[in-house]
C-alpha cells in the first residue's frame, strides 16, 4: 500500500490526513507539508495502516512540536507511545 497525505485548512487549524503507509522514503514530504502548515496543526490518522521507525520518529517529532493526534488506531497509539521512551 501506498500513502498519502492530504492537507485542509480550516478556521481552527490545518489538518494533514495521512493514509495507507508511512515509509522513509516520504518523511520528506510529510515534513514540507507540515512546515507550509499555519496555526495549530491536527494530524489525522484514521486511515494510517502502519509507519516504519522513521515515520513514527516524524509523527512523534511533530507531535512534540505541539500537533494534536487524532483517529489513530490503538495500535499506532502504542507504536508511538513506544517511540517516545
């Protein structure tokens, strides 16, 4: 599976809907997209199916940066709550 990442301002915040696989090799674009992001930057995981280590490192790096998580699976809760030890 691939992934994607859709991107929806709102009034209250930028939204980043991430989809599918988050792989290495589009960390690149995950972080162009989020450094665009003005104001509060929500991350919607509904739709994430899995993340290698370097993708739980990009979600954990911006969730330090003060993005909200949201929709993602108790399993990709845990994958990152493991990353942040």
């Amino acid at each position: 599976m691939t992934v994607r990442i859709l991107t929806e301002t709102k009034p209250e915040a930028t939204v980043i809907r991430i989809e599918g696989d988050l792989r290495a090799e589009v960390i690149e674009e995950l972080d162009r997209v989020s450094s665009k992001a003005g104001g509060p930057l929500v991350l919607d995981l509904t739709n994430l199916a899995s993340a290698d280590a370097e993708g739980l490192r990009a979600l954990g790096s911006l969730m330090k940066q003060g993005a909200e998580i949201r929709g993602a699976s108790p399993y990709i809760r845990m994958r990152l709550e493991s990353a942040a030890e």
